[in-house]
C-alpha cells in the first residue's frame, strides 16, 4: 500500500445530510454540531471557541477551517502565528468555589502532518500568545457568546520565554504582573495588541 497524504478538508455549512444505501437520512451535520458543541463553558468547547473568537477578531475566520494538528493556532493576513489558551472561574461541573487562573503554555515539539514526524527541539511554535479568560463570576448570568464577559491578555512569546518562573504554565497574578502586557484587551482590542506584540518580538 502506498503512502496516503493529507486528507483534504472542506470548510462545510452544515446542511450536509447523512445518507445510507445512496438515500438520505432525516438528520444532517448541523444536528450533529448541534449535539456535540452546545456545551460552550466545558473545557474542551470554551477553548475551541476562545479561538474562533480570536480568529474573527483577527480576521481569519470566514475563509478555511481550524487545524487541528498545526503547531498553532493561527495566523494572521500578515504572518503572524498565534496560540490562544483559555481558562474560566465556572465550570461545567459542581463547584465549591471559583477556578483558580491558570494557563498551560508550556514549549512544544512541532508535528508536521505532511510528513508525519516531530521536531526534534522542543519551543514555543508561536510569535504571540493569547490568553483569554471567560471572566464572569456569577453562573446564573454566564454566558461565553457575550464578549463583554471575557478579558483578553496578549503576551509576546519571548516574555514567556524570559521567564525566571515555570516555562510550564502562568496564572493570573503572573500575568498581571507582566509589564506592558498585564491589561487585558477588549475583543475590539486584540488585533492591533497583537500586532503590537510581534513588533515587541521582532525587535528583541
């Protein structure tokens, strides 16, 4: 058997039915989004959205879809590879009290999908980070689509890399604490703070 490439991936609108026997079925993908992806405070689905989110701030969202296997997030019309994290103070689950703030951005070995084998260095794939905080304490009024409820603290890779303190993850204080970059930004705010963050790159 030969070697099989990449699958190519279809941005698609969700009227897609499912079809047995050449017939189809009364169910089609938006079902299936709907079932799946409803649940936009669990973890998995707060982070894909904290991206989308990001990305249409950033003007890629609208044309392709998400990668799953890049060695990062996203990239803007200019260029610049951004890794956006996410965190909450309400989960899905029972909770006693609030999350505690804290991202993972710890250094990475790449995987390339065209070939299928890892870098041998392990870095941070991106120019800058994006750390978006779902900042609303009170369950009864959550609501992820409300951009108003969300802070967004855009950090220059180097800065992470700089760090005297663990290269494995940042809390809140931390990021507060970060010259230049511990004010977070509004969604109309991201991408002229990431701009400006990559500029802070390429200077240093």
């Amino acid at each position: 058997m030969s070697e099989l490439g990449p699958v190519d991936r279809l941005r698609r609108s969700g009227e897609e039915r499912f079809h047995q026997g050449g017939a189809a079925l009364d169910f089609n993908l938006r079902s299936f989004w709907q079932w799946s992806a409803s649940d936009l405070v669990s973890n998995t689905l707060r982070g894909l959205l904290a991206e989308y989110i990001v990305a249409q701030a950033l003007g890629v969202a609208n044309d392709g879809i998400r990668e799953e296997w890049a060695p990062y997030d996203l990239r803007t019309p200019e260029g610049i590879a951004v890794e956006v994290k996410s965190a909450a103070y309400i989960q899905s689950w029972h909770q006693e009290r609030l999350s505690t703030i804290s991202f993972l951005c710890p250094k990475t070995r790449a995987w390339d999908p065209q070939t299928g084998f890892y870098e041998d260095e392990a870095r941070r794939q991106a120019r800058v980070y994006v750390f978006a905080l779902l900042a609303h304490e009170e369950q009864a009024t959550l609501n992820p689509l409300d951009l108003d409820q969300w802070e967004f603290y855009v950090v220059p890779t180097v800065v992470l890399d700089a760090r005297k303190r663990s290269q494995h993850s940042i809390t809140l204080p931390s990021l507060k604490a970060l010259p230049l970059h511990g004010v977070p930004v509004g969604f109309e705010g991201i991408a002229e703070a990431v701009a400006r963050a990559a500029g802070e790159e390429a200077r240093d």
